[in-house]
C-alpha cells in the first residue's frame, strides 16, 4: 500500500514538474482566446485540432472557445475547471498518438465536461466541492460521439 502510495506521489510531481516547465519556458500559441503551451509539435497539434473542431464542428468549437483558457502539455490529462478559469492538462501521447478528429473531440468533450462543472457550481453557490458524477459519465460520452459524427472521426479510436 505504501509503494503504491509514493508511486501516486511520484507520479503527480513529475506532471506537476512537466506543467510548471511548460508555463515557464514552451512555446506559446493561441487560437481565438484558447492559450496553447507546450513544445512545438503539441502547441501545432493542439492548434490543427482546434481548427478541425472550428471548420467541422462551429457550435463545439464555440463551446471550447467559452470554457478552457489554458491547454498545457502535462504527464497526464487532466482537467482542471474552478470558479476563475478552466486549464486543461495533457498527456503527450493523447496528442501524439491519435488522429486531429479524435483531439478535436477529446478538446470538445473536456469543454463540455467544464461547462457542466461551472452550471453546477452556479446552480449549487453554497457548494465547495462538485461530485466527480456531475461531469463524469454519460453525458459527456454522448456530446463525444455526436462531435466524433460531425467532424467525421473514426468510431474506431473510441
């Protein structure tokens, strides 16, 4: 239990390290008011995919544009919504590895899963903590497959 315990640790610092460099010292883009840091073949990547979503998909790309402030190169993907602004973390190799309609989906499903984040925390003020099912489920599978339909992605690579 301890081993997997530091492990955990060790883990989340290495991300924690990958972002700061990132924040710090990677290469900057910006498509509409979306902030893209990273090296340069994720800020292209994410970058490509964002225009994918714009010219396929205008309402979810509308929808990104509304919710994530920030999209940073991390050791993991992780969103990251509160009250002042929604960054986005991701893990190389879900930028890398996949198609520009499979990113641009998986950008348009963490924008949706923000949304939902912040219209709980305006319809619930007095809460501090949004349970993980509010943003976590079906719902947020549904708005991917419609966005996977309208830009023409492959079922495949869900």
């Amino acid at each position: 239990m301890v081993l997997v315990l530091l492990g955990e640790i060790r883990r989340r610092l290495s991300s924690t390290f990958q972002v700061l460099k990132y924040l710090l010292h990677g290469q900057r883009e910006t498509v509409s008011s979306i902030e893209i840091k990273g090296d340069k073949n994720f800020c292209e990547a994410v970058k490509k995919a964002l225009l994918v979503l714009n010219e396929r998909d205008p309402l979810s790309f509308n929808l990104a544009n509304q919710q994530l402030d920030l999209i940073i190169q991390s050791g993991e993907t992780l969103l990251s919504p509160s009250r002042w602004g929604v960054a986005l973390s991701l893990e190389t190799k879900d930028v890398g590895d996949t198609s520009q309609e499979w990113l641009a989906c998986l950008l348009a499903c963490e924008s949706f899963r923000a949304k939902l984040y912040q219209d709980y925390l305006r319809d619930h003020k007095e809460c501090l903590k949004v349970p993980k099912a509010v943003y976590y489920g079906e719902n947020a599978w549904d708005f991917m497959y419609i966005c996977l339909k309208n830009i023409g992605g492959s079922y495949e690579e869900l």
